[in-house]
C-alpha cells in the first residue's frame, strides 16, 4: 500500500505517482546505495580450497558505481518523476490520458502506416492534453555493465515496483501503479514475443489477464493498442528496452514496434529508455530517427570501455580515474592464501587481458585465483593472469583483439563467442574439477601409504606377541585395538602395550579363577583360556 511523503520540488508536490517514490537522493548518497560489496574475511583465506572457490563465485555481484552509473540514475530519476507531473490521477489531464491511452495510440499508428505511403512525417496532435515523458540511450560493448547497472538502479532506487493507492489527501484513488517495466528484445527479434513478454510481466506483476488471451490468439497489430492501454492503466512511470539491436529494423513488423514505443513517449508521456550495442545506434540513426530523437530527452549514454591509467599517473591526468577505481574494488577480493599487492605489472596484466571491460576484467580475476589455488602457488602474478587468456579465456581473443582496435562492427559478429564462451559455470566447473582430481590423488595417495603403514606396523606386532606364546586371535585382537584407539601409535610402543594389555588381562582372570579354585580344589583350564579370549574383546577399556 502506498505511503506518501511530502516532495521537496513544487511542481512534484499533490501528485501520488511522485509522492509515492522514495526520496530524491544526493550524489554521494547514490554512491554508497548502488554500491554492492561481496561478503569477505580475511580469515577465509585460511579456509580449505574447495570452500574459497565457491567464495571467488560470488565475485560477479560485486558493483563498484562509476559515472555512468550516477548519470544513468539522475537521467531515470528526472524521466520517472517529470513523466508523472502530465499524468497526476487528480488533474483532468491525467483522467484523460488514462482513459484515451488505447484510442490515441491506434490514431498514432494508423498515421504512421499512412505515412509510410506519402513519405510525410508523422506530426502528433496533441494540443488537448500535455505530456512531458522524455527518454534515454545506453549505447556500448556488450559486458561493460549496462544491463546489471540499470537492474541494480531500478531495484535499489525504487524498491516498490507495484504500488497500491487507495486514499491521498482524503481523496480516493483506488489504482496500481507500476513504477518501471523492462522488457528485453528477444535474441531473433520477434515482436509478438516482445509484446507477450510485456503482458507476461503484467500477470506477474498484478494478475493481468492478456496474457492467456493473446498466447493463445493474437497478432502484433491486435497486441499493441492494449499494451497502450495497460501503460496508462497502470501508469507505468518508465519503460526500458534492453537489446534494442535485436530489432534489425529489416521488416514493417519491427518498424511497427518501434514506431509504437515514439508514441508512447510523445502521446502518452510515458519516458522510453533504450539500451544495446553500437549496431543498435547505426540502426535508430540509420533507419529510425524519429525513435532516436524521442529517446534523445537526456542525450546519449556511450558506455565505453575503461581507459587504461597507470599507477603512478597524476592526480589531474586527462586519463579517466575509472579503471583505477574499478580495480582497486576488485583487488580487496583476494582468497588466495597470500594476497598481493597491485604494482605495474599487474595492471599492465590486468587490463591487457582485459582491454578495460568490466565482465571480462572480473571473470579474469575469477579464473585468475582458481588457477593460482589449484596449482599451490596461491598468490597471483602477471603470468597466471596471461595463462588465463591463453587456456579458459582464449576464446576471447578475438574480442580482445577487436576491442584493442575499436573494430566495433568485429565485435558485432563476434557477439555469440563472447555470450557463449565467457559464462562463469563453466569455468567454475572446470576448476572444481580439477581440484577434485589434484586432491582425490592427493587423498588416495596418503590413505595408501597410512593403510600400508597400519597393516606393517600391525604384522610386526602380532608377530612379536605370537613368538612371545600369545595365542594368534587374541594377539590380532589386542593389536587392532591399540591401533584404533592411537593411529599415530610407533611400533615399539604399540609392541609394549600390546604385551602389558594382554599380561593385564591374563593376570586379572587367573587372581579370579584363583580364588575359585581354592574354594573348588578343581581348576578349570578352559575356561580360564576362554575368559582370557573375552577378555583380550574388550582391551580398547583397559
């Protein structure tokens, strides 16, 4: 259920859409919430080798917030609240845009097809109602973090992704509100499977019923005016479009689509951001501007890759901080059992393996410390980190060698080796298995040499208490025994102890059948033998 507090900026003030979302925070408050440590001690490096590779697993949670990490957060803090100030419930305008949301789109789309016949640009009439919805781009090479910074934003920042009004300020609402939707173009960049992906989520998220109408039956032109519907039904405050280079932009479907996603920001006020590659940015400048303008609101993101800096580069080096930054979060995470310092080869190491991307830079230091682990080295050095490249990681270096030249369109084609060859199970696999292996030899080979010590060392002394007239069982008996009780028992020893248990023992029963037989005048050979042999049973006791 919502709860609301007052906004410090005047025209956010009276809305529930705005005064339903947690504060606006400052900068270095951002900071420190988007941050995202793993759980480390320095006592775990103590640990056996098996539990410190499942703690290097846990390393791909570890987000270190950058630039664009806080300028993406600004830009969706800005795009949420100011797409909410045309949309407030109370006002009239809001009403309508609410409840002509359906209506609208399919006018808007309708005069796109129409415009494709006459070649005239599509001109939005809507001069009865305002809309202030913006937009945004995140362009750049896949594995630099776009898609994990938006998630921990989105879920850091704004927690309540549903949010149930039912009273403000004595008034009745009564209305869900979806706060952010992301969708991710799926990989053949199906529309219909985009569209149901949406209403999927609908279900999920509050019980929409779409969904099992459309699987069953529906078409893209049917889908798309209630996806219209249901944005503004349920004011959803922004929609995000991961992959957007899935749309090759190559059929009308597509175009569609995408036209649909210009109208939602420029009828309805609904803020669209977009994220991909550099081959989803040829493809909005190329093929569909009008999108690129309308999620041009806040500019452009280009999320490069880290620039390299050295350790000793001063202070007001044009030379971006970032990858010094990164890296000196990166480098507290060591388990292998002597952490080292960074020094100038390791840098050099690190991000030549790495050319200054995060995912990669991160398994690299992964696989980096499971190979320094399982070779007993357990310190990591320039060569381990080369070793990497050259046998876990080699697949990768065609992506090194690309992203070294900037071949951006290189990279494209080699999208598929990087998604498949860089996932982090596989190399976890790979060395648990191989520390499986080093310590099963490892264990068989002790527990060889400790059974054939114990079966020598239980010879001789059966031998010598035999020779010294100790009957065969009882002597095997008292020996296994004393063995039990002390594996670590020498020979020497063990002879002593064996011959002292079994003189005990024969001393005890014959004082007992001693006395017996003075009251019996009859002794009982036999017996006394067989009380020695039950006796010797329980010499562990003695």
């Amino acid at each position: 259920m919502a709860s609301y507090r007052r906004a410090e900026i005047a025209k956010y003030r009276d809305n529930p859409l705005i005064e339903a979302l947690q504060p606006i925070h400052d900068i270095p408050v951002v900071i420190k919430k988007l941050t995202k440590k793993v759980s480390f001690h320095e006592r775990d490096r103590s640990r056996n080798p098996t539990l410190r590779l499942h703690c290097i697993y846990d390393l791909p949670r570890l987000v270190q917030p950058l630039e664009n990490h806080i300028r993406i957060e600004q830009s969706l803090s800005i795009l949420i609240r100011d797409g909410y100030v045309d949309r407030n419930p109370l006002t009239v305008n809001g009403v309508r845009l609410r409840n002509e949301a359906a209506d609208n789109v399919a006018k808007a789309m309708a005069a796109f097809e129409q415009s494709k016949k006459t070649s005239q640009t599509v001109t939005f009439d809507n001069k009865s109602y305002k809309t202030s919805g913006g937009g945004l781009s995140i362009i750049g090479v896949s594995g630099m973090g776009k898609t994990t910074a938006i998630n921990n934003i989105l879920m850091t920042m704004y927690p309540a992704q549903v949010i149930r009004h039912s009273q403000y300020k004595g008034r009745n609402v009564n209305s869900t509100q979806i706060v952010w939707l992301k969708l991710e173009c799926p990989p053949k960049g199906s529309i219909k499977a985009l569209c149901l992906n949406f209403f999927q989520i609908l279900r999920d998220l509050v019980g929409d019923k779409h969904y099992d109408k459309f699987i069953i039956k529906g078409t893209v032109e049917q889908m798309i005016p209630v996806m219209a519907q249901m944005c503004a039904t349920y004011m959803i405050g922004v929609l995000i479009i991961d992959e957007i280079q899935h749309l090759s932009g190559n059929t009308d479907v597509e175009e569609h689509m995408l036209n649909f996603f210009v109208t939602l920001k420029n009828m309805l006020g609904i803020p669209v951001v977009l994220i991909g590659t550099n081959k989803a940015w040829d493809m909005l400048s190329k093929e569909f501007r009008q999108l690129r303008r309308a999620c041009e609101h806040f500019g452009v993101v280009f999320w490069e890759r880290m620039e390299f800096r050295p350790l000793d580069a001063p202070s007001d080096s044009a030379t971006s901080m970032e990858w010094r930054i990164f890296l000196n979060a990166l480098w507290k995470y060591q388990w292998t059992r002597n952490p080292i310092e960074m020094d100038d080869l390791l840098n050099h190491a690190m991000f030549e393996c790495s050319q200054g991307v995060t995912d990669i830079a991160i398994k690299l230091f992964m696989v980096a410390q499971w190979r320094a682990i399982n070779n007993g080295i357990e310190y990591l050095t320039p060569q381990i980190i080369r070793e990497v490249i050259d046998n876990e990681l080699c697949a990768l270096k065609p992506v090194l060698l690309a992203l070294k030249l900037n071949d951006y369109s290189k990279l494209e084609s080699l999208k598929d080796i990087y998604i498949r060859d860089l996932k982090i199970d596989k190399f976890f696999d790979k060395a648990l298995s191989a520390l499986v292996k080093k310590q099963f030899a490892t264990a068989n080979a002790e527990s060889d040499s400790k059974s054939k010590d114990e079966v020598d060392i239980a010879y001789e002394a059966t031998k010598w208490l035999m020779e010294a007239q100790v009957p065969a069982h009882q002597a095997d008996l008292i020996v296994k025994s004393l063995i039990e009780g002390n594996k670590s028992i020498l020979l020497p020893e063990l002879k002593n102890a064996a011959f002292q248990a079994f003189t005990k023992i024969k001393s005890q029963v014959e004082r007992k059948h001693k006395s017996v037989e003075n009251r019996r005048n009859k002794p009982d050979v036999q017996k006394v033998h067989a009380e020695i042999s039950e006796s010797t049973l329980k010499v562990g006791s003695i």
